[in-house]
C-alpha cells in the first residue's frame, strides 16, 4: 500500500468527512479510495453497458418514414 501526504482544501476536507460517515469509514484514505472507485464506475467506463447496447438495438429495428422537410412531416401528421 502506498502512502501519501496530501493537503487538501476545506471544502474537499468536508466532503471526505461527509463521505467517511455515510460509508462507516475508518480513515480518510478509504473515504478517498470510495470516492476514486465512483469515479472509475462514472466516468471512466470504457465499455457501454449490455442493457444500453440492447436498448439501441432494439430501436434501430424500428419502422421509421423518413422525411425530407418540417412541411412534410406536418402534412404526413394532419
């Protein structure tokens, strides 16, 4: 395991708190490990999700008209 010495702002300082009570944490290290963790999940996902992908698939299978102009779709509408 690594060790590091941080500084860290107030508001940042209270976030981590915050999230080292809701989690039941010890320290403040784990509080920032969740926090990387939710990150990772978020925005770092390299792949899209099987139920998206499913989602798409099943929307590109549709009927669909296509129309050229507004004017079209409002008398196709009427």
């Amino acid at each position: 395991m690594v060790q590091a010495l941080v500084e860290l702002d107030e508001n940042t300082n209270r976030v981590l708190n915050v999230v080292k009570a809701k989690y039941g944490l010890k320290d403040k290290g784990q509080a920032i490990q969740v926090v990387v963790e939710k990150y990772i999940e978020e925005e770092n996902e390299p792949e899209l999700r099987p139920e998206f992908i499913e989602k798409l698939q099943k929307i590109r299978k549709g009927n669909y008209i296509k129309f050229n102009s507004i004017n079209e779709l409002r008398k196709a509408t009427s």
